[in-house]
C-alpha cells in the first residue's frame, strides 16, 4: 500500500510540474530495472506502433462480444468498455443486464438499473471485466501503466525451434487495485516483436484461479497502433500446455480512441 501510494504522489507531482504523457511514459518506462525486460517492451511497442502514437489518445473505447464456449452450445454476450489509461479508470456495461461498473483504481462500484448492488456474483463479474479491460484491451502499450513491474524470465521455444517467444512477467507491487500474487506472463515473438500469447491465473470471475492461455490474433492499425480484436481463452496446464478447446472468445467489434466522455461517465451509472 506505501508503495501504491509513493508511485501515486509521484505521478501527482509529475502533473503538477507539467510533465506530458510522454514524459511520464518514458519515466516509467525508465524505472524498470531489468534492462532486457525494458529491451524487449520497447521493441514490442515500437511494433505495435509507438508510444508517441499511444499518448496522443485519452481514452479507449471498445464494443465487444464475449462468447462462452460449452458442450451444449455457446452463450455470447455484448459488453461495452471504457478505458481512461492516464487516470486508471474503466467504466464496463452489459446492456442486457442493464448493469454497468465504474473503477476508479482504487474500488469497483457496480449499478443495476441505475442503483448501486452489493451482489458479490454481480461485482466478481464486474471486477472480472475491469481486468480485461485494462490488461488485455490496450495491450502491450497497458504495460506502461503506473503500479507495473516487468520483470524478462527467459525464451520459450516452439515445435522445431521455428517459433521463439520472448516472455516477461508482469507484477503488481505498487497498485492498489490488484493483488499481491496477481501476476500475467507476456509472450512476444522474437521475429515480429509482436505480441502472441498472453498467460494469466486472475482471481476473479470468470476465471476463478484457473491458469488460461490468451491467444491475442487478429490484430488491426487503429491510427497508426495495433491492437488485437480477437482473443480466445484456453485452459492450460501448470506446465503451460493446453488442457482443452477455448473455454472463451472475445470479440472486439468496434474500437475508437477519444470518444465523448461527460465529468461524470466514471463516476455515475
């Protein structure tokens, strides 16, 4: 928590001092120890577009389709993210439930029908969306988000030796909103520098601990940055390998950065 609250003081004093985005990027990017971890993270938003392209934007916002894979049949949901990257804030909807989540960074308030719920299923699913949202939706470029530690734990070689993986290991130390042992291991291919795979054992619903392999494919140029459209979600085992078929899908189906926010999009439903 001393640590959360130090980076945050940092990041005010920062602002105060008319430090740009970039300039905070670039000093983040700066703080990671691990000089081959700081390397390969380069390399990787560099191909994924820049981080110049990346701090002209304030917000990210995406309609996506989430489908959950069973053998009786699949189930898809349409959802709706917001992302404010510089303030660490996210506000999720799902229209069908007329429920909609505000994260804030520090705490996730859930609303139904326009009043606030203490349903712990309804705010698992909600915590649930706000990870995805952060982490995976402006993917690689949320690496750079304060309360990161990025951290190069070696290659992964695939059949053959034809495919090479760069991976780093992301913790959490100094943000307040994740847990201590939360933790995601990035792949990133050594020829493209692009990112493939991303591993993740999240507490949360719907995941609930169990350790899934991210397929991030179908990448497309929003204003100069690629970012991924699809995702499917694979069991693995503690070893890495899959276990089964993708239990989940995501579909990104529209994404635009700077959309119309009122004050209070994050702060009420």
């Amino acid at each position: 928590m001393a640590r959360g609250i130090g980076i945050a003081l940092l990041v005010l004093a920062a602002a105060a001092a008319g430090c740009s985005r970039l300039d905070l990027v670039n000093w983040r990017l700066g703080a990671i120890g691990d000089e081959q971890a700081r390397t390969v993270l380069l390399d990787t938003l560099w191909a994924h577009g820049s981080t110049y392209r990346w701090v002209d934007h304030a917000t990210l916002r995406a309609e996506v389709t989430w489908t959950e894979h069973s053998p009786l049949g699949d189930t898809a949901t349409d959802r709706v993210w917001l992302l404010d990257p510089w303030a660490g804030k996210v506000r999720t909807e799902r229209p069908a439930e007329r429920q909609v989540a505000l994260a804030d960074g520090a705490s996730v308030r859930v609303f139904v029908d326009g009043k606030e719920t203490e349903d712990l299923t309804a705010k698992a699913q909600a915590v649930g969306d706000v990870r995805l949202a952060r982490e995976l939706l402006p993917m690689p470029f949320g690496l750079t988000a304060a309360g990161r530690k990025v951290a190069y734990v070696g290659l992964r070689l695939g059949p053959g030796e034809a495919r090479v993986w760069q991976r780093l290991l992301v913790t959490y130390p100094g943000a307040t909103d994740f847990g201590q042992d939360d933790r995601m291991v990035v792949e990133v291919r050594k020829d493209t520098h692009r990112v493939d795979n991303v591993l993740i054992q999240w507490p949360e619903l719907p995941f609930v601990d169990r350790p899934m392999r991210v397929e991030m494919v179908e990448w497309w140029d929003l204003g100069g940055l690629a970012l991924s459209r699809l995702w499917r979600f694979v069991p693995i085992s503690e070893s890495g390998k899959a276990t089964g078929p993708a239990m989940y899908t995501v579909r990104v189906k529209r994404l635009a950065f700077d959309a119309q926010v009122a004050p209070e999009t994050f702060s009420r439903p």
